[in-house]
C-alpha cells in the first residue's frame, strides 16, 4: 500500500513538474507561435527567391 501512495505522489509531481515547464515557456500553444512560423517561412521564401536568378542563369557556353 505504501508503495503505491509513493508511486502515486511521484506521478502527479512529474505531471506538476511538466506543467509548470510548458506554462515557463509558454504553454504547446504559445501566442506568438504562428506568427514566428509565418515570418520565418517568408524569410526562407524570399531567400529562396533571391537566389533563384543566379540559379537560373545556366552554362555559359
């Protein structure tokens, strides 16, 4: 009986300890998240297409 009372406290306090890190760093579903994905995926975009010209060029022949 009392090893499961200890097994039971050491489960809730590691849910409690993973809670408390995802609410530190601002939760799965953090605010900002999407808006950070959009503008990191722009940025790739227009890298990508600045360098598509030179990309295009072909051979010199």
């Amino acid at each position: 009986m009392t090893i499961m009372i200890v097994a039971l406290v050491a489960v809730v306090a590691t849910i409690a300890i993973c809670l408390l890190v995802l609410r530190r760093r601002g939760g799965s579903g953090e605010r900002g998240a999407a808006e950070r994905g959009m503008a990191q995926h722009e940025l790739a975009r227009a890298l990508g297409n600045a360098s598509i010209p030179g990309q295009a060029l072909g051979p010199s022949s």
